[in-house]
C-alpha cells in the first residue's frame, strides 16, 4: 500500500516560528504541466524564494517525517 502526503505544516521548526502549510491536494484548475499531478495530487514541485527564507528547512522538514510515515530509515 502507498502512502501520501496530502498536507504537511511545520511551525517552530529552526526559521518557522509560525506556522506554515503545503496542501498537495490543492491544484485548483492547474493545467501547466499535467504529469506533477497524479491522482489528485502534486506530486512535482519547485519551491523558490530569496536566500535565507527557508526553502531549504523546509526540505529538511519535510525528510524528517519519513521515517514516522514509512518503513525507510
């Protein structure tokens, strides 16, 4: 069985003080490039923004939840 990740918020998280949430099931009428959606949800996605704002914690925060959501250490 695969599992997925449908939203994911983190706060207080090294530079998320506040809290901050990806909704993956959010595509809305996204039509740019089809193949980043499947079965209802974004499963491609590019994260930009200025030094420092935390595209990279973000990163971080996210491959920490692996091991509570899958058998992968």
């Amino acid at each position: 069985m695969e599992a997925r990740l449908a939203k994911f918020t983190v706060k207080g998280f090294r530079n998320f003080k506040d809290s901050i949430t990806i909704d993956f099931t959010d595509v809305r009428d996204y039509r740019f490039t089809p193949e980043c959606i499947t079965d209802g949800i974004i499963t491609k996605m590019g994260i930009y923004g200025p030094n420092g704002s935390g595209k990279s914690n973000l990163g971080i925060a996210l491959f920490n939840i692996v091991p509570y959501l899958t058998d992968f250490n």
